[in-house]
C-alpha cells in the first residue's frame, strides 16, 4: 500500500473484510490467510469483520450499515487501509476509499503488489507486470476533476479531444502488448531450452503445490540447493531449475521450484505466469506437495488440482508429497511412509510422507523419481496419457515396510492408524470408505 503517510518505522494497519455471498463454498469465515497475505504484504491486521449478504451491494459491496462498521474499526485502530478478501469493483472501490477515508485493496490486487515485491528474474519482472497492467486496465474510473475533457484538432475552434481515461487506457494497452511481445520472446527461448533437454532425454520432474507448503525446502534437500526459504506465502516466485543424480539408478533428472497456488488465484496472474507454469504442464512427473500439518490440506490439495486442469498439466503423472511430517503429532504419524490417496473420483496416485526439514522419508521419494524415471524410461508413450496414468502412476509404488500390513491389521491401501482413519477421500482396498471418527490435524 502507499505508506507516504507513515512513519519510518510504522507498519502500515490494516483492517480486514471477508463477505459470504453464500455462492463460495470455499468462504473463510476466520480470514487467516487473508491475514497471512496482508503480513507477507508488510501490513499488520488489526481488526477483522465479516459480512453475510445475498448478492453484493452494487455502491459500497457490504452496503451502508457495513460501511459504517467499518469506518468505526479504522478510526478505532487508526488503520492505513481496508483489505477484501474478494474482489471488488472499480466503481465500489472508488465508492469505499471515499466513504472510508482511507486505501481500499482486493484480494487480487493484494497477491499482485506480493508478486511485485518478491519477483527477482527479468521473467519474473516482466509477468507481474503483464498481470498488474491487465488488472488496472478494468479498472480505471474517473479519480479527478481537471483534464475532464482535452481540446484538439486545428486552427480557432478545435474539436474535442481524448478524454484522460481514454488516454489512460490508450497507454496501458500499448504496454500491454509490448510486455506480451517480451515474454513471447522469452517463452520461445524457455521452449528452446526443453526441446533441449527432451533431445537429451533429461526426465523432468517439477514441484507444485499450493504456497507456503514447503516446496522450497523439499527443493533445496532434494538438490542440495540453495533457494530461497521463508515461512510465508509466496516467499519465492522464480522457477529454479537444478539437476538431481540418482546414484540407485545411476541417472540424472531435472528438478523444477515452481510458483506456489493459493485459493482463488487471479485469472491475470494464471494467465501472465503461462510461461512459468508451462514447466509443469511439460513435465515428465509431478510432485504435488501438500503441507500435511495444516487443518486445511484437503481443500488446500483440491485447489491445486483446479489449477493444474487450468494448465493443461492434469493428465502428467504425479506423486502426492505430504511435507512437514515433523509437525504432526507422533500420536496422529502414519504408521508408513507410503500409500495411495484418491484425488478425484476413479483417480489414485501414490502418496509419501516426508519431512523436508528433518530428513524423513527423503530416500522413499528418491527411490519413487528413480522409479518414475525407469517407467518413463520402458513406458515412453504412456507419458502424459490419461488411460494409463493409473498404470504409470502404480509402478511408482513404494514397497511396504516389512511386517508393515501385518501391524497395521489393514488393507495396503488404508496404512494409516485407527485413530487416524477418516471418510475424507480415502477409502480401503474394497472401496468402502473408513468409518468415520475425530481426524487428526493434518487429515481435518
């Protein structure tokens, strides 16, 4: 947000808004991760409102009581600007920054000024760009009262010219297209570059999942690397590429940190990011990393899912990677490291626990890429083919523990412990679902 008014130590405050429409079954009620997207954007939440309503209010989104609301919490606070954890339009936004005195600020707009601070590569740069000037040219609206309307054509009496808007408008489209000519450029040279290690026949994996799930972590342990690691969201945002040598298979692979996703990541950015998540939709195999100590995992899994369709990435055979074993409860721990999970209907693929940080179950997912590696290797045509995923995906299988089935007094497919069985989209090898009972942490 403009700080312009604050202090050079002040941290800009910050009130939040969530409105339930009752159309999103995806609605946060606790407004969390809005708060960690404000604090990652350098704000500090000081008060939070939520608002119910049928349809939203065509002026002022929450309607005139609400506004009124939340006037009163930033003059309470002595906030620095409101943020929505939906998107709003230019003519309610106008209409609240007027009403409330003070910065207003969407989700979208929030996650774009995140993406504009962390982007570090000339690519980076160049696709948050693409994504801000897409935003802001749906919504310029009339903020001033001097060029209202400019004079143009010749000699005494000129005809009327532009009007600032439209200049405004002119100026955005014609850096809209020069920013897409740049990333055309740069996206034809990253094609080149697959192409490359395709003629090589460099078997390509990639990390995705959703932010802050450890992606990062698991990267550097994997490769021994050194990217960027923080606990917050969208800490990095460039895809880095470094390769792994399977010294069980004696092969070398390409790893990929990709973006992370988050729940209603805007279309803009999905759009102006193509480049970068093209690395997935190319892979050869995906490792969808899940934090598996959030209460949220599942709707967390299911958002990236979406996202995946939305690339065309779907269909590429893919691992489930269950990150920050070390924060579950050794009550609640897995009783082993590996296991199928259905991720839709019809659809299983193999899971692993790991810890990224700790070490835990790093030799199982080597073990599974060595795997992928050698089916892709025997299997080449079945790469990328939805028919055969579910063959692909079950040479991957990580062997049990010896004596594992016998403890768990289970299926191999339901190698959790009782107490942590659940109804949540897993079910046994006869396919009826676990009965239920009081999930732990990472299965809530």
């Amino acid at each position: 947000m403009n700080s312009a008014a604050l202090s050079a130590q002040e941290v800009p405050r910050a009130v939040l808004v969530g409105v339930d429409v009752g159309r999103n079954a995806n609605f946060d009620a606790t407004l969390d991760e809005l708060a960690l997207l404000a604090q990652s954007a350098g704000d500090q939440p000081v008060a939070r409102l939520i608002a119910k309503r049928q349809a939203p209010d065509p002026a002022l989104f929450v309607g005139l009581g609400k506004a009124d609301e939340i006037k009163a919490l930033v003059e309470e606070h002595q906030a620095h600007c409101v943020i929505f954890d939906q998107a709003i339009g230019p003519a309610q936004q106008r209409n609240l920054e007027r009403h409330l005195g003070v910065e207003v600020l969407d989700r979208t707009m929030l996650i774009l000024e995140i993406f504009g601070e962390r982007a570090r590569s000339h690519e980076g740069k160049l696709q948050v760009e693409l994504a801000r000037l897409q935003y802001l040219s749906t919504r310029l609206v009339r903020r001033w009262t001097h060029l209202e309307r400019q004079r143009g054509g010749v000699g005494l009496r000129g005809g009327p010219g532009e009007t600032q808007i439209e200049l405004d408008r002119r100026m955005i489209a014609t850096r809209i297209k020069a920013v897409k000519e740049r990333l055309g450029r740069v996206k034809r040279q990253r094609g080149t570059q697959r192409r490359s290690r395709e003629r090589q026949g460099v078997f390509k994996v990639s990390l995705v999942g959703y932010t802050n799930a450890g992606k990062s972590t698991l990267f550097n342990a994997l490769v021994k690397g050194d990217a960027y690691v923080a606990d917050q969201l969208f800490a990095t945002l460039d895809t880095t590429t470094r390769r792994l040598y399977l010294e069980q298979s004696q092969i070398g692979v390409s790893v990929s940190d990709t973006v992370g996703f988050i729940r209603d990541l805007p279309h803009t950015l999905v759009e102006a990011f193509q480049a970068t998540l093209q690395e997935a939709a190319d892979a050869d195999l995906l490792l969808h990393v899940v934090d598996a100590g959030s209460p949220v995992w599942e709707e967390q899994l299911h958002e990236v899912e979406r996202v995946l369709h939305e690339i065309g990435a779907a269909d590429v055979p893919q691992v489930l990677v269950f990150n920050k074993l070390d924060r579950i409860p050794p009550e609640q721990r897995p009783r082993v490291l590996g296991d199928r999970f259905e991720v839709e209907p019809g659809r299983s693929v193999q899971r692993l626990f790991v810890s990224a940080v700790a070490g835990e179950g790093l030799p199982e997912l080597r073990d599974t890429i060595a795997a992928a590696a050698a089916a892709h290797a025997k299997n080449d045509d079945l790469v990328g083919d939805s028919s055969t995923l579910t063959l692909l995906n079950s040479e991957l299988a990580v062997p049990l523990e010896p004596g594992a089935e016998s403890a768990a007094g289970v299926e191999p497919d339901s190698l959790l412990d009782d107490t942590a069985a659940t109804s949540t989209g897993t079910s046994d090898a006869s396919g009826t679902a676990a009965p239920p009972s009081r999930p732990p942490a990472y299965l809530r």
